[in-house]
C-alpha cells in the first residue's frame, strides 16, 4: 500500500466513525425519550429475529471459528468465540429478560421537600452514548446493545476481528428489532470495519460524541483502553479471582463449590485462579481438594504443603501467584488463617471476585469487611460474578472501579441521574 492509499483509508476510517458518532448522537436524543413499550418492542423483536435467524449466526460464527483456529487460538479463547444452538437460544432469552426488566429511565431515586416549600427529586437519566470495544465473545454484541437500548443509551459497539462476521449476523438481528419498533437503525451500530484506526478514534470520544467506554477483553485491550481514552471507563483489568477454604468449611460444600469456580468455565473474568487453604485444616481438607481439582482436569501449581498431597501436583512459581491463567490451571497456596488469606487477595488480587467457603459467621464476616472487590461471595462458587446470575438480565461488563459503577454494569449503572426541582414561585433572599 502507498503512503498516498494508507493517508486515503486513515481518513476515510475518521469520516466514518465521525459519521457514527453523530448518527449515535442524534439516536440517543430519541431514545432517552422513548417509551418503555418502545424499548421493549425492540428486544423482543430482537430475540425473535436471532432464533428465526440461528442457521445464519452459526454459520457466520463457523467461519470464525475456521479463522481463530487456522490462526493457532488457545482453546479458551475459541471457548469464548463458539457459539451453537444452545448458546443462540441463551443470548435470544437474554434479550427478553433484559425487557422484562424494570425501566430505570425516569426512576425516582430520592425526593424530599425543603423548609421554602422546594420539592427536589434525583431521577434516573440515560448516559447519552456508550461505546463498547470487545474481542472475541460474540455475546457481547447483543448483551452490550440489549442493555444500552433498555437503559436509553445509543450503543456503538466495536468487535474484534476474530468475530467479525458473528458479531455483524447478531447486530442485523438488534437492528430488526428497532425497526420493528420504529426506533432509529442507529441506536445500535456495529463498526463495520477491522481497522483498528477505529477504536483509537472511539477512545478520542468521536469528536464528544460518546459519553462512556468499555472494554471487554484481554488485559492489553483493558490495558489500551484505560491509557489512551479521554472519556470516562468501566473496565476491569483482570480477573484474578481467589477461593478461601476456612478450617470451618463443609469440606463437601468447599469440594464441590471450588471445581467448579475452576473448572466451569475457565476462560471467564470469574473463574477461580488461585485456591487458599487454611492451614488450620489443611491436613484434612487439602487432600480432597486438590485430588478433586486433578480428577476434574485441572494442572494444580502448588507450595511445597500442597505438592506433599499428590505427585501430580507441580512447583508453584513466584508469578503463578496474581496470574490470570484462563486455563485449567489453578495456583495453590496453605495461609495461615483468613488475615493471611485477606493479605494474599490484597497483594495479588485484582479487585474483581473472591469467595470464602466457611460454617463460621464471625469468619465470614471478617473476609467480608477485609477483602476489597467488587464482588465477594460466600459459600458459593466465583463463577456467579455474572449479571444474569445479578438478575440484571445481563451485563455490559464488570467494572474494579469506584467511581459510578462497580460490580456488574447492568440497566441501573448504565444510568446516571438528574435533579428537577419545582417550586411555586421560591425566590433565594439576598
């Protein structure tokens, strides 16, 4: 390519996501003022165009597939990238859980009347337009436009390309949907290009068209993201997500509970990495966990207490330690009691989701108060850090951070909120 084309393709990239900003601008004012009818029309519309539509999707998401292999993907990545009939089905009800939710648009959060006579109320407005930029979960394009749509907030959704062609079959679906319902095409747009000129221009903000980032996707996508945008984020950058057995566990629950936080899915933010074991219980409690880890399929990395439980079980090195693996992997490591397991998360965690199995409520509430994530569990698996699981029908992502949202971005964080204060003719003394 001449240095004439690439000038001509790096301008033509910016005159097109300008125009998408613009058009998201203009769709946004629409929707923050539409009715809750509208909007559910629109998801259902949706849903029913995705199963009408699933031979396609698949056979897009096949011609993914084929790329992401030929191109040597780990398997959790093309875990993350596949889709079949039962997950087609799955993003379809999604959808129609995201209508039957509650509208947050225009929801009172607080109202109160001062001493003049002033009726002042906190009500719940859309963000304005939300810019999405995600790699290889195809789901994403129909949680991330199905959410954004329900919460009054025009989405601009950018995939990657190795899910390029799955991610344009499912946004085609969205978009009958607005038709359907009479709201703008626009409301949902999917970059129609790889290049990634685009998702610098849409960290620029698309000349103050958006109001909002997030990433979903590997840590130098987070990592980019959080670096370059000049417009706020939501973003986690890792999921590195620990599991505390306290020497007051059912040792039954802990088993059962700890696969699998592992094994379920081990290519998800929530998945389990790093298993700390009381050593107050550990004689009888690590054996069993740590054979159960193994039978399940799982390479378990260990301290010099947890390799004595199995010969199967290898040396541990210092970086498996706060190490996202999204494998079958699992790092292991004997505390010292539950401040030893809060000082572990604090060094190594990330902030996103860690879990205590106990029996004692004293302990519980202790790794509560002292572990600082967005999501903290008791007595149930990680794997739960999802927004369906919040009943928030899905999420846009989970966010570490502390500002606005944390936790799963469902409708409500997608909101933000504005006073309207009335009066009958209050006037401020001088």
């Amino acid at each position: 390519m001449s240095k004439m084309e690439r000038t001509t393709t790096v301008a033509d990239t910016e005159t097109m996501m300008m125009e998408i900003g613009r058009a998201a601008r203009s769709a946004a004012r629409v929707l923050s003022v539409a009715p809750s009818f509208a909007k559910n029309a629109a998801l259902n519309g949706a849903a029913r165009a995705m199963r009408a539509s699933h031979a396609s999707i698949i056979a897009a998401n096949t011609r993914d597939l084929a790329a992401a292999r030929e191109a040597g993907r780990p398997s959790s990545f093309i875990d993350r990238l596949a889709l079949d009939d039962k997950r087609v089905e799955a993003i379809a009800k999604s959808l129609e859980e995201i209508a039957d939710l509650a509208d947050p648009v225009g929801g009172v959060m607080a109202e109160w009347t001062r001493p003049n006579g002033l009726k002042f109320t906190r009500v719940r407005v859309p963000l304005g337009v939300i810019g999405i930029i995600y790699e290889s979960r195809p789901n994403v394009t129909a949680d991330a436009g199905g959410l954004c749509l329900k919460s009054g907030n025009a989405a601009i959704l950018r995939g990657g390309s190795e899910s390029h062609h799955s991610a344009q079959a499912i946004q085609a679906c969205l978009v009958e949907g607005l038709r359907g319902a009479q709201l703008p095409e626009a409301c949902i747009q999917l970059v129609p290009t790889t290049d990634r000129a685009a998702v610098g221009h849409m960290l620029k903000g698309l000349d103050g068209a958006i109001d909002v980032i997030v990433p979903r996707g590997g840590k130098s996508l987070v990592q980019r993201v959080q670096d370059e945008a000049r417009v706020p984020v939501f973003a986690h950058l890792e999921g590195i997500c620990h599991t505390y057995v306290d020497r007051g566990a059912d040792i039954a629950v802990a088993v059962s509970v700890v696969v699998n936080a592992k094994m379920r899915r081990t290519g998800v933010c929530g998945s389990t990495e790093c298993l700390l074991v009381d050593k107050g219980a550990h004689e009888d409690y690590l054996t069993p966990l740590v054979k159960a880890l193994l039978e399940s399929g799982c390479e378990v990395r260990g301290d010099l207490a947890t390799q004595k439980v199995d010969p199967r079980v290898k040396a541990a090195q210092p970086d498996d330690y706060g190490r996202e693996f999204l494998e079958p992997i699992i790092a292991v490591k004997v505390v010292d009691g539950v401040d030893a397991a809060i000082e572990h998360i604090a060094r190594y965690g990330s902030q996103h989701t860690d879990a205590i199995i106990t029996e004692c409520n004293s302990t519980a509430e202790r790794f509560i108060r002292g572990v600082d994530s967005a999501i903290v569990l008791v007595n149930a698996s990680t794997q739960f850090a999802d927004g369906g699981e919040f009943g928030f029908g899905a999420e846009i992502g989970i966010s570490t951070g502390r500002m606005h949202a944390r936790g799963p971005v469902g409708v409500e964080q997608l909101t933000t909120f504005k006073y309207v204060v009335r009066g009958n003719g209050q006037v401020r003394p001088v």
